[in-house]
C-alpha cells in the first residue's frame, strides 16, 4: 500500500488554510450579517406590531410605557452598553477613519452588538421613532470585526476591510438594494474607495443579499413604486419646490440634532446633565402626547404610514411630517440605540403627500418619491446613497434623473444649515474616551474663567449665556445628549 507523501499533505494543508483565509472567513461574516439582519428585522417588526396591539386596546398606555421604556433604555445603555447608542453609523465611520484598531474595539465588540440589537428593540416596544438600518449597519461591521481573530495575525488593513465590508452589507440586507449597499460605503463610510477592498465589499454584499433574499423572498423595502411613462410640464419645478422644502426641513433636523445646546432650555440641559435618565423620561412622555395628538401616526418608524401612502391605503393629515419630526428629534436626543433612515423616508412621504395639494397632476407616488430621497439626502447629505436607495424601490428608470436632481439639490440646501450628521458625530468617537472627557474639563476650565471675568465686569449682561461660551470654546460639546465626561448618544 503506497503512503501519501507528507509534503503534500503539508501543501494541502497550507493551501487550505489560505483559501480560509482569503475567503472562508469572509463568506462566514457575510452569512452571519444576512442572517443576523434578517432576525433583527423580524424582531423589530414584531416589537412595532405588539406595540400597536397595545395601543390600539389602551389609546393612553403610552403616557406611562413610553417614559418608562425610555429610562430603562438610557439607564441600559449608559450603564452596560456605552457605544451601542445612536445610529451607529458614526460609530462605523469613527472606527474606519482611525489608523488603529482601538476604536473597533471599544464600538464594534460583541457585547455593544447585543446591546444594540436588544435595546433598539425595547425603543421600538415603547413606540419611539427610530429604525433598524442604521443599527444593522454597525451590527454587520461588528459581525465583521470580530471575524479578524480567525486570522493568525490580523492588522488595521484587514480589519479596515472587513468593517467596510460588513457596514455595507448590513445596509444592503436591510433594505435588500444590494446597489446602495456599495454606494454607502464609497459616499458616506470612506469618502473613497480602495480598488484592494472592492472585492470584498461586493463579496460580502451578495453573500448578505442572497440569505436575506432566501429567507424573506424577492421584495422591495416600500413595495414597487409605480411611476408612468407620461411626466407633466409641471415636474421640474415639482423637483426644485421639493428638493427646496426638504432641504431645508432636513437641514432644521440635522441643526437641531447638532446644536442642542442653542435651542433646549438651559433647565432641560441642567437636567440631562445631571438626571439622564428623568431627561430620558421626558422625553418618551413627549412622543407619547405627540404619539396621541396624531391618532399614533408618529409611534414606530413610519414605515406601515410611508407604505400605506404608495400603495392608497392611508391618508395622513397636513401636520404628519411636522409631527413625525418632532417625535424623532425626542427619541434621539436621550441617546438610545436606533436609526434614521426608515423615519426620514416616512418623513419625506408625508411631505410629498402635502406637495401634492399643490402640484395635483402629478401622480401621488411620484410626488413621494421625490419628497422621500430629499429628505433623506438632505438628512445625511448623502445624495447618492438616498436616490439609489429609492431608486431600487421604483418600477422602470424614467424619473431616476429627476431622483438625481432632488437629491442632490435638496442636500446642497441642507449644507447651508448644518454640516453632514454622520460624519460630524463621528468625531467624538475618533478619540479614546479620556481624551474627551479631558477635552470636556478643559472647556469646563475656561468657561468657568469666563464666567468669573464677566462676574466682574459691571458691563456684561447678567443674562450671558455661559452654555454659549462653552459651545464656542468647545464645540465638540455641541451634541445631543452629551454630559462633559460621558457622550454617551450619536445623534
């Protein structure tokens, strides 16, 4: 009986750990996305509908769930969770944009991972206005992340890859746009992109896309927009009119989220401070009346109300974006993990519902559709990115140009308000937690010296807004839901 040459055995054995690593790891992670993004959808969907079983039996049960599931949320955040809060696309873009592995493992660790998932989910089961894709996206970078360790020396250009990678997937499982998953990661993750990591983005991509296809089945986030081959004289200036009024009430939003400490009371920034979790409290009891003035059109993340206007299902009042804004901005300002782009896409419809009172001949879903991408481009200046998300949604390619347009108007008219959301508040994670919390008693040092010279200066108004000062000398304080030592929420 002839024995087998050992020097083959070896080479088989090292050929094989090769191919491991070049690609059994990677399609293990994308697998693991896909199907970790497909449970985390389900189980949102869930929590939303057992809200909505409960509210619909007992109209005022939100007035004491909805503060309560607050405070639980922020108290299990700051507590057990610190770096799941928010969106978590900053989180992603602090951790690609640094040189080291740091922050991946102080934002991207399994245990932030289970937070993020759990405690969006008890968000979402107290009505709050927040989404699952921006979550999935810092759960696939996690997923990925974490992947490095099966390899026998991983480095930050590996894990650089397979953060993008799993980023990138993560949105394109969530909303099944396999196209806008690679767009994410050139406009709004990198800035660029690296022809070394373009494989493995694409890769991860399809891997993700197929498990989510095969669990869930060919379907469209919104269901197909149908969209006629006749467009009206009228729809240019239907593009500038919309584009113009979701510019700016996405520009206001992302002002808003950015300079918290220009337009809250200084009582309510005393209180979150010092009592987050009565700040939170208040907070949820905000959504909660706003959540009863609508008829609880504004609990969840809009997507059964953006759906039911395509498909002729619901009919919503004047007031619902307005509304539904105002309950977003109270569930992001106590920092619970949640994302934006399902509420901003619902936003967006009801102002293309309001846009059609004046532009009547043109069809309602147009109308949406075009209200839907500038307010989305307008929220995370990421043009591209919005008009292919919806882009995906839309049956044919006749009105892709004037989504074009729309998205990129409608975001050049956000910039005059308020930088990029995203990656402004990535910069609070771009460096270790003592670093910030020694940049915060800095500021706190020379506002306190300001204050004692205007003390003694007989000129200088009693009324000067010391918070103010310390914006100025400070303005990596300027976030919303940020305490001198402990920034604790992206948004």
């Amino acid at each position: 009986m002839r024995t087998v040459n050992p020097d083959i055995i070896s080479l088989l054995v090292r050929r094989a750990r090769r191919l491991w690593r070049q690609y059994g790891v990677l399609w293990l992670g994308a697998i693991a996305v896909g199907l970790v993004a497909v449970f985390y959808a389900r189980l949102i969907d869930w929590g939303y509908n057992a809200f909505l079983r409960v509210q619909h039996q007992h109209v005022w049960l939100p007035l004491i769930v909805t503060p309560a599931v607050a405070a639980a949320a922020v108290w299990l955040t700051r507590t057990f969770f610190r770096g799941a809060e928010g969106s978590g696309i900053p989180q992603v873009i602090a951790t690609l944009h640094t040189k080291t592995g740091d922050t991946g493992t102080r934002l991207l660790t399994l245990r932030i991972l289970a937070g993020k998932i759990a405690i969006s989910f008890l968000g979402i089961l107290g009505g709050f206005t927040i989404g699952r894709e921006g979550p999935t996206v810092q759960v696939g970078a996690a997923l990925m992340f974490n992947m490095r360790r099966f390899y026998p020396r991983s480095n930050a250009l590996i894990e650089r890859k397979l953060v993008l990678a799993g980023a990138a997937a993560g949105l394109s499982a969530a909303f099944n746009t396999p196209l806008a998953g690679i767009v994410f990661a050139i406009e709004e993750l990198t800035r660029s992109f690296e022809a070394r990591a373009s494989g493995v983005v694409i890769t991860s991509i399809i891997i993700a896309g197929v498990i989510a296809l095969g669990l869930n089945g060919n379907y469209t986030y919104f269901g197909t927009i149908q969209i006629g081959a006749h467009f009206p004289d009228l729809l240019a200036v239907a593009v500038i009119i919309t584009a113009l009024v979701t510019g700016i009430a996405g520009g206001i939003f992302a002002w808003l989220l950015l300079n918290t400490q220009r337009w809250i009371p200084e009582p309510l920034r005393k209180l979150h401070g010092e009592r987050p979790i009565a700040f939170a409290a208040l907070c949820g009891l905000a959504i909660a009346l706003i959540g009863l003035v609508s008829g609880g059109r504004t609990f969840g993340s809009g997507y059964a109300e953006a759906r039911g206007l395509l498909d002729g299902s619901e009919h919503l009042s004047v007031a619902y974006p307005f509304l539904k804004m105002a309950s977003m901005v109270g569930s992001y300002l106590p920092g619970i993990p949640g994302g934006i782009f399902a509420p901003s896409l619902s936003i967006g419809a009801g102002f293309g519902n309001v846009l059609h009172m004046l532009f009547s001949n043109l069809q309602l879903p147009m109308l949406i559709a075009l209200a839907m991408v500038g307010y989305l481009a307008a929220v995370t200046q990421a043009p591209i990115t919005s008009f292919v998300i919806v882009m995906e949604m839309i049956d044919g390619h006749a009105l892709v140009i004037s989504l074009m347009a729309t998205a990129l108007i409608a975001s050049r008219i956000s910039r005059i308000f308020a930088p990029p959301l995203y990656e402004t508040l990535s910069l609070r994670y771009a460096q270790p937690p003592m670093a910030i919390a020694s940049a915060a008693r800095a500021a706190d040092t020379e506002t306190a010296a300001r204050e004692s010279e205007a003390a003694n200066d007989a000129s200088v108004a009693a009324d000067a807004p010391v918070t103010m000062a310390a914006q100025e000398a400070a303005p990596q304080n300027d976030r919303p839901g940020y305490t001198a030592a402990d920034p604790t929420s992206d948004r």
